[in-house]
C-alpha cells in the first residue's frame, strides 16, 4: 500500500466513534473544522447523499403534502405564547437582539423548530372543515443552543436539514390517524435507506412538549447506542388554543383544530453511514449513491479499444438510468479501488484487455467484496440486478443484526449485562416513578412502548415488582 494510502486508512471502526469522525473527512461527507462548535459544512459529495436522501422523503410526502418554507426568526410574542413549548427549549434558544448597531424592540429567535413560526399563519388559513386536512412540510436549518458533547450529523447547533410537517385536523381521531401515517412513512424512507427502525410511544416526561404523545423512531448504532431518528407528535389542540387555530363546522359553531408535526433531519445519514460502513470506508445504499457505479479501464500499453468499450458501457448505463463515473486519472487501479471503496460505491467494474477478448466485464460488490465476470452484452441488465440485490442483502444483514441485539430481560442485572451490546425489552408497570428509578439505576432510557406488544405475555416490573403486560425497549441514546 502506498504511503498516501496508510495515512488516509479508517481506524478500525471497533473504535465507532473515532472510526466515525474520520470517515465524515476521509469520506468527503462533512468538514468539521468550521470554526464555530456545533456547526459543521457538507463536503459536495457529502451534500450529493443529502440530496438523494431527502429526495426519498420528498417523493414519500408530495403524494398528499406540500412543500413550504416559513421564515427563519420568530418574534419573542409568538414563541412565548405556548408556556409547556417555551420551557421545552428555553435553553437552547439563540436570539437575535439587534438589527446592526439598533436593538430591536422584540427580540427574535431563530427557530429551534418552527410551531410558533407556522401557527400564528395557520390561524389566518384555517376557515372552515373544508380547509383540512391541511398537510405541509418543509426542510430547513433549525438553531438549538446544544450544551452537550457535538458531534457531526447527530449532535448539532445547526441542524442543517430538518424535514418538518405541520397537519391540521378536523378532530382528535384524524390527528391520531395522521401521526400513524407519519410513522409509517418513516418506516418506508428508512426501508428505502436499508436501515431498520423501531417505533415507540414515548413515556410523557420524554414526549415533545405541549404534545399529547410522541412516537419515535429509532436506530441501533455499532456502539450499542440507538439513536432517535424521527419523531411523531400529536398536539391535540394544545397549540390550536394557543394561537386560535379553529374552523367552522357544518353547523356554524367555531371548533378548535387538531395538529400534528413529526420530523426528520440529517441524523438519517449519521445512521446510514454507521450502519453499512466497514474499516474501508462508505457503504452506501444504490438509492442514495451519488456514483452507483465507476468503471476503472485496466489500461496496458494500447488502450484504445478498452476505452472505447468502457465509454459504450458507461453511456449503456446512464441510458439505463443509472449513476456512473469512469477513472481515467493516472492513478494505478489499486489507489482508484481505494479511492472509490471509501466513498461507498455500490459497484466497481473493470474492463482490460484480458476481459475484452473474452467480451466480458467484471463486477465488484462494494459491500460483500465479491467479484462475477459477465458478458459484455448483459453488462446493463446485470448491474441494475446486482445494484437491487446490494440493496436487499444491505437491509436484510442490518434488520438481521438489529433483531439480533435486542434482549429480553427480567431485572436490572440483566439490563446493565446487555446494554453495552444493544437493546433491553422489559414490562414495566407504566408508573412515572418506576421508569426514573429505572433510568436512574441503569443510566440509560425509557425508549418507549413498542407498536406491537406479544399478546398473552406478562412479567413483572423490575423496580417495584408489580405485574406488567406492557413492554417497553430500554436503550443506551444519543
């Protein structure tokens, strides 16, 4: 291997959290040497995934959501008016206090998440029951004074990619209904990403605040360490109160609405990333690729030919649909395998003057390493198979090793024992003090109750020892 080659080598990612911090620089997805804590710049292939990522959500919502941009700051009188929502992010609030040199008369938040932007707007909209549902959605930074350890795409004072949903219902049932359908949006994006999630209602003191209840989504990491990536919020019509969001009903009378938001931000990527990639660098999923494919010419003393096969490749291809780059840099073709392994391309094919005697071409899995020669004339068809089947063997080898690293237990012993590893499946008897006590004991979470509890099984609380039919995961989090 060359010098430049052992100098640019991941650590093991055993080491997750220095394997991880490399591989946002090495990878060319984020640069974190902006000089600012907490706020970090999108390398442009690193924004390239971005792309592909929210274009998966986009083409999940624009089927009965639009997309909208609110503004950025929000008048100190709006974001005050929702004291339970104030005191969720009364620390994490940046305000902006002067207009050059002039201070302002109201002070101006940047939006830690944009209820009190939107609302204030919804109450001017909101007419009548034909108005609803009214299902927007928009992606934009949000600001959170993050005291906490920052970390690149998971931990952030800028939150640089925050998908958002606002909907606004008739009744408390359709609300409810929309929040299921939130969930199970999310569960498909994340399938499209080939990482598997898992939903759960949170426990109250962890739900969104002035929510009636928050279901979560969450990631289990390499470390053992889930990490929430996606949340879903039924505000009843806590908010519509606040801001007198109502709409005449059929027979005239002035009603409340019922609301939702749910969002997702660039954690997304932090999961796709740690979860696929290996000690070599990006695993991407085809979907999300900015390359999905890099032809490397084996070239010897005359290429002409080799060249002219590879570039009728390549246009066979992106006919067909698909990403595709050739290297023709100077590089030897195990610095340009190195090269493009880090950066997670799904296929590598290769073409020399050996292959193209026997009108062949061989493939190169990103992610299993595993090479097939093929014949030229099939090249096409038999990467658009192999870039599906790298997408279903992705998903199928994390839900795997998810279901793997989930752990039924009895007591506290067992729950510290597993939770370095993955995840604790206990019954809880659902009293507040019971669930800090736990989280106290343990030092880890409540992640919630799951959506779907095994019917005809029961335990007992470790904390009190109450009888319980109730589940819920317990996680070491983000």
């Amino acid at each position: 291997m060359a010098e430049q080659e052992k100098e640019a080598a991941l650590p093991s990612k055993k080491n997750f959290s220095e394997w991880y911090n490399d591989l946002l620089q090495k990878g060319e997805v984020m640069d974190v040497r902006y000089p600012v804590k907490g706020l970090y710049v999108w390398f442009p292939f690193g924004f390239n995934i971005r792309r592909n990522v929210y274009d998966i959500m986009r083409g999940l919502l624009d089927k009965d959501h639009q997309e909208t941009m609110f503004p950025l700051l929000i008048p100190e009188n709006e974001f005050m008016k929702e004291a339970e929502h104030i005191k969720g992010f009364e620390d994490e609030v940046y305000w902006v206090t002067h207009g050059g040199t002039t201070p302002l008369d109201v002070k101006l938040a940047l939006r830690p998440t944009s209820e009190t932007a939107i609302y204030p707007m919804y109450k001017l909209w909101i007419r009548s029951h034909a108005d609803m549902p009214l299902k927007l959605y928009q992606i934009v930074n949000t600001f959170r004074y993050e005291t906490k350890h920052t970390r690149p795409l998971i931990r952030l004072r800028e939150i640089t990619s925050f998908k958002e949903a606002h909907t606004v219902h008739a009744t408390w049932e359709d609300a409810a209904a929309q929040v299921d359908e939130a969930i199970r949006i999310y569960t498909e994006f994340y399938r499209q990403l080939a990482v598997p999630v898992l939903a759960s209602r949170r426990p109250d003191w962890d739900k969104f605040p002035g929510a009636d209840y928050t279901i979560a989504t969450d990631a289990l990491m390499p470390d053992g360490k889930t990490l929430q990536v996606g949340t879903a919020h039924h505000l009843g019509d806590n908010f519509a109160r606040t801001f007198d969001i109502t709409y005449e009903d059929a027979e005239g009378e002035q009603i409340y609405a019922f609301q939702t938001c749910y969002g997702v931000s660039e954690r997304s990527i932090a999961a796709l990333i740690s979860i696929h990639g290996d000690d070599k660098g990006l695993v991407l999923p085809p979907a999300v690729a900015p390359v999905q494919v890099v032809i490397i010419p084996i070239i010897f003393k005359k290429s002409d030919d080799v060249l002219e096969a590879c570039e009728t490749v390549k246009a066979d291809l992106e006919a067909a649909g698909v990403r595709v780059k050739m290297d023709t840099s100077d590089n030897r073709p195990g610095a340009k395998y190195y090269k493009w392994e880090m950066r997670g391309v799904p296929v590598r094919l290769e073409l020399g003057p050996r292959d193209l005697k026997k009108n062949a071409v061989m493939l190169v899995r990103r992610d299993t390493g595993e090479k097939e020669q093929v014949s030229l004339d099939n090249a096409t068809d038999e990467v658009l198979s192999l870039l599906d089947a790298i997408h279903d063997d992705l998903y199928s080898k994390a839900r795997a090793d998810l279901k793997e690293r989930i752990f039924e237990c009895e007591n506290l012993e067992d729950i510290r024992e597993k939770l370095p590893v993955g995840i604790a499946k206990i019954f809880w008897c659902g009293n507040k003090d019971c669930g800090l006590k736990l989280e106290d004991d343990i030092g880890a979470g409540i992640l919630g109750i799951p959506d779907e509890q095994s019917e005809g099984c029961s335990g007992k609380c470790p904390v009190c020892g109450s009888d319980s039919s109730t589940q819920v995961y317990v996680a070491r989090t983000y």
